[in-house]
C-alpha cells in the first residue's frame, strides 16, 4: 500500500512538473516536502490500519495527529516557512520515532514499532539537517 502511495505521488509530482513548463510560475512542493508529505500520508494510513485490524482508538489518535502534523510541515516547507517546516518536521518525526522505538524494545516486534522507528529517526535527521540549511 505504501509503495503504491508513493507511486502515486511520484506520478502526481511529474504531472505537475509537465504542467509547470506551460505556466510561468512552478506549481511543484520543493523536493523536500515531499518527504514530510509521504510520511505523514503512511502515517495516517497506518493508524487508520491499526484501528481497524486491532480496534485500537490510541493508533488511529497517533496517526491522525502526527501524520497531519507531518503534512503540516511539507505545507510549510512548500510556502515561504521552508526552517519552520523543518523544525516542525524534525519534533514530530523524533517524538514519533523515540515513542515507537521504546514499543519495539519493550516488545521485540518490528512490525509495526520498530518500523515507525526507523522512518521516524531518519525523518528526524533529515529535517534536522534541513533546518540547519534553512536556519535564518
């Protein structure tokens, strides 16, 4: 499902980029964005997936909150607020990973812990040092 969203966005991405060279002004997110809208999208996804195979409220709750914060961030990155995205993006993705990466040490199970861990501490670091590019 994951890839397929990402498939999808892709497409999405080079349609507008096509549509771009007609119109004197972009209509494409900047690449950096791009990263904070397909977590926060698999995000919701997986918290939505959570609440319906393990009628868990907390996961569709986390999802809902974290994947919009995370899309939240790619909108800011896309206007003019490209350092506060990122430090928006770098707190959401580093609470979201250390919370799952303490799951999946209690637990031992990736899926989907130690996963949402791994995706949330490489988001953290990118964007961290994305806002120390942008820092004014």
């Amino acid at each position: 499902l994951g890839f397929f969203l990402l498939l999808g966005l892709f497409a999405a991405d080079h349609l507008l980029l096509s549509l771009s060279h007609t119109t004197s002004q972009p209509t494409m997110a900047p690449g950096s964005a791009h990263p904070c809208f397909a977590l926060g999208a698999l995000t919701i996804l997986g918290g939505a997936a959570g609440y319906v195979r393990k009628s868990s409220r907390a996961s569709l709750i986390a999802g809902l909150g974290f994947g919009s914060l995370l899309i939240g961030s790619g909108v800011l990155i896309s206007g003019e607020n490209q350092y506060e995205g990122h430090v928006l993006a770098s707190v959401t993705s580093g609470v979201m990973g250390l919370g799952m990466g303490q799951r999946f040490v209690k637990t031992g199970k990736f899926m989907p812990s130690g996963l949402v861990a791994v995706l949330g501490g490489a988001s953290c670091a990118y964007n961290v040092m994305k806002a120390l590019e942008w820092r004014p």
